[in-house]
C-alpha cells in the first residue's frame, strides 16, 4: 500500500512506530518532548513537595517564641535549602516542563529541534537536584541563604563543603536551564506551523520566546559568580576578599544582575497561560494582542536595570539610588497593561467559571496585592525601614506564589485533561482550592505586620516580649491549612487517572493548536502538520482536528522511518526546510553521567577526576553527531500540499546555526559579565592605587594566533563553496587553535602569585576563560574535519563549517577586550 492510499489508522500505527520510545530499559534513551516535558513537571512536583516540607518546619520553628524545634545550625540550612529548592528547583524547571510539553503543539510542531539536548538537560536537573538533596540528608546542607551572599560564604566563614554543594550543584542544574532557553528560543523562531508568522503566533509562544531570550542573558551572571566563588572557596583567587582587592559587593551585583530577572523570568510564562486560559473561560479572543506583545518586551527590557532594587541599603550614591528606584516603579505600566487586558477580555466576554477559573481568581487577588507591596519596596525611604524584614519575606511570596503557583494550578487544571484523557474530581479541588486561597493568606498577610513590627529575616527564634508570637502563630497555622490544600490537590490528580470522567478532545472548547489532536498525544503530536492562515490563538478547533487526523496538511505520511518535522522562516513563516529529528538515544544520559562525575570532582576536590570527565564528555558530544546528517545530497523533499523544501541540513537558515548563536550570546553575557567585574573591582575596590606588575606579552601573541585560525576557518568556509576540500584547513585552523590556547595557558602560568590580589586573580581568570574558548573552537574544528572525511560536508552540506567559523570567530574577537583590560588592569585601575 503506498502512502498516498494508508489510511488514517495505518497511518497513525506507522508514525507512532517511528516516533515510539522503546519500552523498560529504553525509557532512560527518551527524546521526545511529550516524555521529557512530563518528566520535568513531575521532577519539579516531587521538589516542590520537599521545599513544602521544609517550608513547615520553618513554621513550625517560628510558631512560638525561643523554640528548641531545631537549633541553629540546622535552621540555616532548612531555610537555605527551602529558598534553593523552591526557585531553582521547582519554579523554572516547572514552567521549562510545560514549555517544553505544550510548544510543540501550539506551535503546529512535531518536537523541539534539538530532542537530545532536552534530553541532557533534565538528566543534568535530575542528577544536580540530587546532589543537593541527598547533601541535605547527610547534613552538609548549604546553610548561607539562598543568595550565599559574601563574606558569610567565603571559606573563612563557611568552612566545609556545604557553600560548595550550592555552587557547584546549583551550577549544574543552570545547564539545563540554559539549554532549554536555545531549545525554546530556536523551535519558537524557526519550527512553527506553515502560515504561522510571528503576528500569528499564539500568545503563549510570545511569553516564551520572551522568557527564553532573558535566560540567555540572565543566567549567565549567576553561573560566572558561582564559578567565581568556588574559585576563592578552592583555590583562594581573592575576588571578593576587601583585603586582598576584591569586594564582596561585586557577588550582590552578580547574583541580582540574574535575580531580578529571574522573577520575571518566573511570572513571564505563568502570565503566558493566563493569557492562554482566560480567552477560553471568557469565550472571546484575547483583548489587546499586540498592547501584551509590547508590554512583555518592554517588561524584560525593565526587568535587567532593577538589579539595584535588592541593594538600596548597601550604600550606593543617591543618583543610583533615584534611577533604580524609578525603575523599579515603571515596569509596574507593563504589568498593568497585561492585567487591564485580561480584565478587558473577561468583562467583554461570556465567562462561564470551572476549576482552572478559581486559581485565575487566586491569581488576580494574591498577586496584585504582591505588585502594591512591590511598589512600595521600590521607594528608597520605605524600602530603608522594611529592608530584610519579614514585609520582604511577606512581598516575595505574594508575588512568586501569587504570580507563579496560583497560575500554574489553573493550569494543571486545564491541561491535565490533555495528558489523561479526563477531568478532575470536583469533590476535592473546590476545597483544595479555598484551603490554598485561606491558608495562603493567613501565613503571608501577616507577614507583612510582624515585618513592620520589626521582626528580621532569617532569624532561627525571637524573645516573647516583642508582640509577634500571635501573629507567627496565626502565620504557622495558615502554612499547615495551605499544605492540606496542596495535599488535596495531590490526591485529586491521583484520582482523576483513576476515577476522573472521560473528556472529550477539546472539553474546553478551546481555539488553540494543543487540542487538536488525540488526548492523551501521541508522540509524533499532529498526522500532518497544519496550514495556519489566522491568529493560531483564535482557530476552529473541531474542524481542524479532523481533518489533521484524516491527514489533510503537510508531512502526511511516513518516510524512510524518519522523525520529520518542518522548518520555517523566522518571519513569515513559509515552511523553507524539512527537520530530521534524531531517534532516541543514550547518549544524553552518558554525557550527563560524566558531567555529574566532573562536578563531583570539583566538589570532593578529587581533581584528576575533572580532566578524565571533561575529555569523557567532549568524545561523547562528538558521538552524538555521528548518526546525523546525511553523506549525499537530498535535494529538494516533498512535504505534501504540492510543495517540496530542502532537508535542514543543506539550508543556511538552520536550527543548528540559530543555536550556535543563542549559545554565543549566553557566553558573551557572561564574558561581559567578567569584564563588568574587573571594571567594577578597579573602580570600587580598595587596594587597587598601586600598579601591579604588568602582564606578559603572550597574550598579544595568542590575539595574532587567534586571527590566523579565524582566518583558516574562513577560508575553509569559502573553498568548500567553491567544491574544493576544506579539510586541510581545517586540520591547520585545528593546529592553531590548539597553539593559541597553550600560549594562553603559558600567560596565565607567568602571573605572579594570582591569590595575592585581586587584580591578578582576574588576570588569570580573563585569559583562563579565552583559552577554553580557543580550545573549544579548535575541538569544532576538528570535529569538522572528522565529519568531512566522514562524507557529511559538501558545498551545499556545510552546516559544520559554519558553526565551526562563527565559534572560532568568537574566540578571536573575545580576545580584545582581554588584551585591552590586562593593559588597564596593569595600570593600577580606573582611578
């Protein structure tokens, strides 16, 4: 039977075939998102649960005055442990797992474009986490506060490893953030539907794209100063030692240059399914598409210069502080214009309420109480007398939970049906519900009267003559009602599997892409691929889904048992090339393995460890890429509806290519946020008046070396169109590279004494951080030279050669700005 003549059950069987996870053991090689989302969600849960618990016995601690509950010592670390875990563990991974379940499916795609990286990053969310945990129960909790703010987690303060298992565990699930953000950002831009142009693109998608491009800048600043710390902590390289040049200020900058940010990075993608559910519940198109477009971006644009609002008490100038505290004012218009939409769109509309509505009601109530709050936080003088109070603690909550939990349990609400095929057991999510609501408010409300009472964060116990005990009281019950209404919504997920009644395929009545298909999805998402030419956010759900199922769209049949998808342009959305998926693997699983076992080694400071993990994890990535690609040339492929694309691997415009640019932009912020410090420290730091000995030639030799391999990958990029064989140039831009990256490494061994100053130590950090770079785009370059004797290169198939060129010309141009700052810094600093 040809495919043209398969039926929509034969070809249903013969996709599901092709896009299947193997069964038991090869569960672990799973690449599909609709499996990795899951598990992302439910990894998250199961943390959540463990923040909760440690959420009680720090209400359980504060309950009554001079409580023996528990001491101190293991006060700092529950309370350390409750903060790390619930933002780094629970609320990113969490929203990271819907992204990655639900986009594809918005967005009329078949996966992610890069199935095994998704893959890498939760095994490295899985095996981070653990490491975190399991220190936890062995005692070794860190115990400095979820910010580790310096001195209190330097080494002379905080001796033992505990600092340690937050910096490099912390460290090692910021991979997997990282990753998902160029997973997102390169499947939003370049593998939506046919028609789906960015004016098309259904909201949540915005939201994403949005919250993506901000992990790219935001998390690298936190991963530079956690590098940083553990550098001082293992090696004693003085970056925010006063007494040796460094500052401990430049650890505030760096922690809420990512701190900030992440807050929205958090309310983003909750304010996306907002966004998305309230259009549905109201029966009307959302109000103001383009006004919320607008004021997302303008939102992240905001949200990196408030870095300051956490430091008004630190003593920075009155300038500063009138700037910062004008900022932090205005990216309230933003907010606002999103919530006065979604108000818009419910009074203008039908509504008809369910359970997903209650939370959305939660929301408005507990997060805009929590933006008042924040308002007031942003005026210098308040923020002088509630600074470090529990008003803080009592701010926080209500926006993270207001604008964060509450979200995601409407949509828990409203997309489990797309996971079970049923709905939710009213009998106990209504009163889930009000036990949330009640419980929530009681603890946190309350907060907010013991903070201006004066009671300071991170206290272990109180006296009992200061007028708080009722007040903590009240807060301690409130905690335990609202856990009884998480416990209950637990049991409610648990019995809809079991007892739920069956849904239908939109039992919503939606008009978006995700309930266009079966419930619960198959693993390829759509027979065929639809054709998008309105608003993806307001279509005709029932109609498409049939005729999608009866195979009426592109991509239509099976080919080669390959995992097909489609690529598009950036704007306009015309598909421009067929996306060949990679089949499931262990590789990821390996490759996060040794990557475990390189952070072990940093942590146990059992350092041979770290170079035998590193060349394990470099083999492995090579490996990943030996089954892709193909040795000849394919030509233009059909995809159905008369057309016909090239594969992605003989377009310019590819999902590969727009990786390596996320990734490079994820290292330039945080080479720039290297530099800021060492401009920061000239400026700021005591101890920098006198010259320090200047640094070496070499480095000048090493940006002449720099340029020669740019040049050889260039002009290996420029034969191979021409038909001529890159491969001896590449082997000598391999040669060079390796040569620039050992003269780096003599610079850096030249420098006297790094661990005496400051100034030094940044020195060598500066021409450590080319040096890997150079090594890196030399290992490309060979790897580019493997896979042209391979027969994966020709002049049309030259993807590697382009990521080889774009890497290797980064590890050229970071090189100025270093040789520039050695010079600055042999000077004595800014003064």
């Amino acid at each position: 039977m040809s495919r043209r003549e398969m039926s929509p059950i034969g070809l249903h069987k013969a996709l599901n075939k092709i896009w299947a996870t193997p069964p038991g053991w090869g569960r672990l090689s799973a690449v599909n998102h609709n499996i990795l989302g899951k598990r992302f969600m439910v990894l998250a849960l199961v943390f959540f649960t463990i923040g909760g618990v440690l959420a009680m016995l720090i209400r359980a601690q504060l309950a009554t005055p001079n409580s023996a509950f528990i001491g101190p010592e293991l006060y700092n670390q529950i309370f350390t442990m409750h903060g790390t875990v619930m933002m780094f563990l629970f609320a990113i991974p969490m929203f990271e797992g819907l992204a990655i379940y639900m986009l594809p499916k918005l967005l009329g795609a078949r996966d992610l474009a890069f199935p095994r990286l998704t893959a890498y990053g939760f095994w490295c969310y899985l095996f981070g986490g653990t490491i975190l945990i399991i220190a936890m129960l062995a005692g070794y909790a860190p115990n400095a506060g979820w910010f580790m703010y310096t001195p209190l987690s330097s080494g002379t303060y905080s001796p033992g490893i505990n600092a340690d298992v937050w910096l490099l565990g912390i460290t090692f699930v910021e991979i997997s953030a990282v990753t998902a953000a160029v997973e997102l950002v390169v499947t939003i831009l370049k593998m939506r539907a046919p028609g789906m142009s960015l004016t098309r693109m259904p909201i949540f998608g915005w939201y994403m794209l949005v919250t993506a491009g901000m992990m790219l800048i935001g998390f690298p600043p936190l991963i530079l100063g956690s590098i940083l710390l553990e550098l001082e902590r293992a090696f004693d390289l003085p970056f925010f030692d006063p007494t040796r040049g460094g500052d401990p200020l430049l650890w505030q900058h760096l922690f809420w240059l990512f701190g900030h940010p992440e807050v929205y990075i958090i309310f983003l993608p909750a304010a996306g399914v907002l966004s998305t559910m309230i259009p549905t519940f109201a029966r009307r198109p959302l109000l103001g598409y383009n006004a919320i477009i607008v004021a997302i971006v303008a939102m992240a644009f905001l949200s990196f210069g408030l870095w300051v609002h956490h430091m008004f008490t630190v003593g920075i100038p009155h300038l500063a502080l009138a700037f910062f505290s004008a900022a932090s004012a205005l990216v309230a218009i933003p907010t606002a214009v999103q919530i006065f939409a979604w108000i818009g769109t419910l009074a203008s509309g039908r509504p008809k309420f369910d359970i997903p509505m209650l939370y959305v009601v939660g929301f408005f109530i507990v997060f805009v109480c929590g933006g008042l709050t924040g308002v007031m936080l942003a005026m210098v003088p308040f923020n002088s007398q509630a600074h470090d109070s529990y008003f803080v603690v009592a701010h926080l909550h209500y926006v993270l939970v207001g604008g964060f939990v509450f979200p995601m349990l409407a949509a828990l609400y409203y997309w489990l049906p797309h996971f079970t095929g049923r709905r939710s057991v009213y009998g106990l999510s209504i009163p889930a519900f009000w036990l949330i609501l009640i419980g929530f408010n009681l603890t946190f409300f309350l907060m907010h009267l013991t903070g201006l009472m004066g009671m300071p964060r991170r206290i272990s116990t109180y006296p009992s003559n200061w007028g708080w005990d009722w007040l903590n009281l009240l807060s301690s019950v409130g905690g335990f009602l609202m856990t009884m209404g998480f416990a209950l919504v637990l049991i409610d997920i648990i019995m809809q599997f079991r007892f739920g009644r069956r849904a239908g395929r939109n039992p919503w009545k939606a008009r978006t892409l995700e309930w266009a298909m079966p419930t619960p999805a198959p693993p390829y998402n759509f027979v065929a691929i639809p054709e998008i030419n309105a608003r993806a956010d307001d279509l005709d759900i029932d109609a498409l889904g049939g005729e999608l199922a009866g195979g009426r769209g592109y991509l239509a049949f099976p080919r080669a048992d390959r995992q097909e998808t489609l690529g598009v342009d950036m704007m306009t959305g015309e598909p421009d090339q067929v996306i060949i998926l990679p089949q499931p693997s262990f590789l990821p699983l390996w490759t996060a393995l040794a990557t475990a076992a390189f952070f072990l080694g940093l942590l146990f400071k059992v350092y041979w460890i770290v170079p035998v993990a590193t060349v394990a994890v470099v083999i492995l990535f090579f490996l990943w890429t030996r089954p892709l690609g193909a040795r000849r040339n394919m030509g233009a492929i059909e995809i159905g509806q008369g057309r016909a694309v090239p594969a992605d691997g003989e377009v310019k415009d590819n999902v590969t290519y727009w990786a390596s640019l996320s990734g490079i932009a994820v290292d330039a912020t945080l080479y720039a946020s290297l530099l800021f410090g060492a401009l920061y420290l000239a400026v700021i730091a005591p101890g920098w008046a006198e010259p320090l000995p200047a640094t070496n030639w070499l480095p000048a030799i090493a940006l002449a070396t720099a340029i020669a391999s740019l040049a050889l990958a260039r002009r290996a990029e420029i034969s191979n169109a021409k038909g001529v064989s890159p491969a001896p140039m590449l082997l000598l831009a391999t040669c060079v590279g390796i040569a620039t990256t050992l003269i780096l490494v003599m610079g850096m061994a030249i420098i006297p004494h790094p661990t005496s100053h400051a100034n030094l130590a940044l020195r060598f950090v500066l021409l450590a951080y080319c040096a890997v770079h150079s090594a890196v785009a030399a290992l490309l370059a060979l790897h580019a030279w493997l896979r042209c004797r391979g027969g994966f290169v020709s002049s049309v198939r030259a993807t590697d050669l382009r990521v080889t060129r774009v890497w290797t010309d980064y590890a050229a141009i970071v090189q100025v700005p270093l040789w520039a700052v050695l010079l600055m810094l042999s000077g004595g600093g800014l003064r």
